[in-house]
C-alpha cells in the first residue's frame, strides 16, 4: 500500500504516536486547561479566523491532528469571521460561514461589527437559530480599508462605542453562550488601547480577552511584543487573557504562556500549511516530547486530506481544489518541490489531476528540518495609521464618525 492509498491519517509516517492513555485533563500536573465561561478545553490553544483560510475543511483537518494527543480535539476551532451587517440582512454565504459541522464542538463563531444594535441582533439571530456555543469578537483588523472608516483595530479607541458593542453582545447571548473579545495592543505606541479594553471586556461580562502583541501599525511585522500579554494579564484577574503573536511551534506556545501568564494562546499564520501543529501543541501542553515531522509522503496524504474536506464542505469538486491552490506554497515550503510542479499544483483542476500530480513527487523525501519551521505568512513592514481625520484626537464618537462608521464593516479578517 502507497501512501497515497493508505487511509488519512495511518498514512502518517512520522507522526509520533501517543504512548499509552491521553492524560485526564484535570491532572493539572500533566496537561495544561483552559476554561471560557461553560467550556474547557484539555488543550488551552484557540485556532484564530483567518479568511478564506479556516473553513469548516481546515479546521476539521486541524482537529483531525488535535486529537491524536487530546480528547478535545487539541483545542477551540473558531470560524472564519462573519460581519454581523452580513447576518442581520440576511446574506445566504454568512449565514453558511456561522453554521458549524456535526463534528465541531463547541461550535466557535467570530463575528466583526461597529454598531452596537446590529452586534446585538446579529447575536440574538444566531441565538435564536441555536448555531453557536462561543462566540469572539474582533476587534484587531488592521486592514487600511476597514481602519480608515473607523473600524477594526482602531474602534477600541473609542472606549464608549467599544463598550456599548461588547456589552450589547454579552447580553444577547446570555451565560449559555459565553462572549470573548480579541484586540491588539493600540493604533500605535502613542494611541494604546490593550488595557482599556481589557478592563471593559471584564467589566460587562465578556468570558476572555485575546491580545495580539503588535499595534495596528505594525500589522504583521517586527515581534509580537509578550510583554503587552504580561501587563495585561496582570491587570485583569477575573477573566482568562489569551496571547496571540509569533507562535510557530509547540514550544513558542509554553513559553509564551511560561513567560507571560497568560491562560491560553490564539495560533494564526503558524498553522498556514502545517495543521500538524495542533498535534505538537496538545502533545505539548499534556507534558509529551512527541511532534510531527512529516515526509513528503505525509505532506502528499495531508494535501489530499485536505482537499477531501473541501469537497466536503463546498459540494463543488471544481470549487474545492481551485480554494485548495492557495495552500500549495505553505504545505511545500521547505521541502524539494520546484518551481515549476508547485506552480502546477497551484493550477490543479479536479481529485484525479492531484493524485497524478502528486505521485510524481519523491514521496520517500524526508522531513526537510529547520527549513520548513519558524514564521509564515507575509510580515510586512510597519504602515502609517489609517484612521478617520480627526479619529485620535478624542476617545469620545462624534456625530460625524458615527455618520460614516457603518463604512468599516467589511469581510475582512485579521488581528
């Protein structure tokens, strides 16, 4: 039997397999918790929204990994992030993007809005549908087209409007659904809003905080700074803070959490082609030395895996391997593939074109090492603030910002 013919994930060659029983998780000696209002997970690791890129497909796969090591699934899946504008007119696709698989639980959606009525409805909706279990809320875009308008990382400058939305949404969804917010450390070093927001998210009864260590200007560049995820979890006591920013691998994640206190941490551009990360990170936090470190044969079940999945969830073979192309660059990187058989595997057109494609690769090829770890994803540089004229000069909404606010709310993700 190939590797390719094997059954995902037997095909696995060099995943290390658990040894004996997955410790309880509630033996704090072995394995690390985390706890968001009436949910814990045994694995304290939160899979961050990233757009087009965490559907159902990806998160399933992740959870496929998550397990081999946890009787949770290695952790909290949350969906792509859905602007609640989207939900409350009633857009098909949103309502599609909140709507969770049998298999995902508890059922984490992310929901991004700059009115405090139409967060609240939106939550109401998904309420009254019975579509979530969690739900986050975003607050860390960076993105200049949201930022400019007023939206994203920028809003939590505004400490009232930021308020109104946090609060409006915990009590829409009631103890039954716990609410939790995710921020970054400010608009720049001179505009910072981590502890405002912090103490806010607290004070109306949102279950956690997640900070992103980078201000809106740095967007993805430079260090995420730890320190801002010390502060605040100093500051607020009485719900768990999550750290976000620069985890690669399992041991970025224990000592982010060693070094800053924090009660969990929020995985993003890390796990870009390596869902094989929530296996080392639940092995990780249960005490265990065992990590993935997958062959080019692993990577070829992997991919295939994966597009299965996106059959799966877009009902559309054609649709699920042209989405599946965006991958390509991340799952090979660092390993002997050529320029020219990834640019044919970007171009990919059904399943039967895959497996032919990828049974031309050296399937017996090793894990390549150091070259396939560290950062992923496009750091960029630091970028000016794009806010509204005027934006920084009061934390108090004015008319005229208020007027133009509803602008922001686009679909995209980020924080």
């Amino acid at each position: 039997m190939t590797t390719l013919d094997a059954p995902f994930p037997a095909t696995l060659t060099a995943v290390d397999r658990p040894r004996g029983p997955v410790p309880a998780a509630g033996d704090a000696a072995t394995r690390r918790t985390l706890t968001i209002g009436p949910h814990t997970i045994d694995t304290p690791v939160v899979l961050a929204p990233m757009a087009g890129i965490t559907n159902m497909a990806f998160r399933l796969l992740c959870r496929e990994f998550g397990a081999l090591h946890s009787e949770d699934d290695g952790g909290l899946y949350v969906g792509e992030m859905v602007t609640t504008r989207a939900l409350v007119e009633g857009h098909r696709e949103s309502w599609r993007l909140v709507t969770m698989g049998e298999r995902e639980t508890p059922r984490s959606v992310q929901l991004y809005g700059v009115d405090p009525a139409t967060v609240r409805r939106a939550v109401e909706m998904i309420r009254e549908r019975d579509l979530a279990d969690h739900i986050d809320l975003n607050f860390g875009c960076p993105v200049p087209k949201v930022t400019r308008r007023g939206g994203g990382g920028v809003l939590p400058w505004k400490t009232e409007l930021f308020t109104r939305i946090v609060r409006g949404a915990v009590e829409a969804a009631g103890p039954e659904v716990p609410v939790t917010v995710k921020t970054r450390i400010g608009i720049d070093d001179d505009h910072q809003t981590f502890r405002d927001a912090g103490l806010i998210a607290q004070e109306v009864g949102a279950a956690a905080i997640a900070l992103h260590g980078r201000t809106v200007v740095q967007h993805y560049s430079g260090e995420a700074r730890w320190e801002a995820i010390t502060e605040l979890k100093e500051l607020v006591t009485e719900i768990p803070v999550l750290g976000n920013g620069d985890i690669w691998c399992a041991e970025d994640a224990i000592e982010m959490m060693d070094r800053t206190g924090c009660d969990g941490v929020v995985v993003g551009r890390g796990c870009q082609g390596r869902p094989w990360l929530f296996a080392d990170l639940a092995a990780g936090f249960a005490g265990r030395p065992d990590r993935v470190r997958p062959s080019m044969g692993d990577i070829a079940a992997i991919l295939r895996r994966h597009a299965e999945l996106l059959i799966e969830f877009f009902e559309d073979e054609g649709r699920a391997l042209r989405d599946l192309r965006k991958h390509v660059a991340w799952y090979f990187k660092g390993y002997p593939v050529g320029g020219e058989m990834r640019h044919r595997l970007a171009t990919m057109e059904s399943l039967e074109d895959l497996d032919a494609k990828l049974a031309e690769l050296d399937l017996d090829s090793p894990y390549p090492g150091a070259a396939v770890e560290g950062p992923r994803g496009r750091a960029g540089t630091p970028k000016r603030a794009v806010v509204p004229e005027g934006w920084m000069s009061s934390r108090d909404l004015s008319d005229d910002h208020a007027a133009r606010l509803h602008e922001a709310e686009l679909d995209t993700s980020g924080g």
